[in-house]
C-alpha cells in the first residue's frame, strides 16, 4: 500500500537504480511500519527539471500510503532525503517531498481494496 514514486533530473545507471529501488523500499516499510511485501516504489527516467532557478541535480517524490499519519512525515523526509544524498548525491534542499494519505477504500489491489 505504500507508494514511493521518485523523479529526478539526474541520470541514473541501470545498476544504480536497482539499488535504489532496493533501498528505498526497505526505507519505506521500516519507517512506515508496514510489511514490505506492500511497499511499490518507482523511479521515472531522468526528466529536465529546475529548482530555485538551477538545472543542478534535483528531485521530487511522492509517498502515498494508508494510515499516514502526519506526525511521521518530519522523520520520513529526514530519511528520505538521507537515502537521495547518499544513492544520487542531492542535497536536501534541492528535494521537495509530498506525502499523501490514501484513504483504504480508496486503494485498490488484489481485485478489491483496503
């Protein structure tokens, strides 16, 4: 149920990303609390982007989950931004994160829903 979705203006190598997405979703289902099995994360080919008027490395992510609750997502950007720093080398200031709370019913998987 919880959904990480990352874009970022750097390229990325293929070998690169696996390990991302390895990581993230660990990331994901640690801090989140939810069994990993649930956890999809993705990351979408490098796209042009700018932030604060540069082309210098930067991203954006979407974490989409039920139950998410906002006193978590302080800590959730902590880590988040920690994982983009140490995988792809950008700096936090050069993220912007929303978080989002799907509400169960509105989630579907498995042919029927939360």
């Amino acid at each position: 149920m919880p959904y990480l979705k990352i874009q970022t203006n750097r390229d990325v190598a293929d070998d690169a990303k696996q390990e991302l997405l390895k990581k993230a979703s660990v990331v994901v289902s640690k801090n989140l609390g939810k069994p990993e099995k649930y956890v999809m994360v993705r990351i979408d080919p490098a796209q042009p982007m700018m932030f604060a008027g540069s082309t210098t490395a930067c991203a954006y992510l979407e974490l989409k989950s039920i139950g998410l609750p906002e006193s978590k997502t302080e800590a959730l950007s902590k880590v988040l931004c920690q994982l983009m720093l140490d995988e792809l080398k950008i700096p936090s200031e050069r993220i912007y994160i929303e978080f989002a709370d799907a509400k169960d019913s509105m989630w579907g998987w498995n042919s029927g829903t939360f």
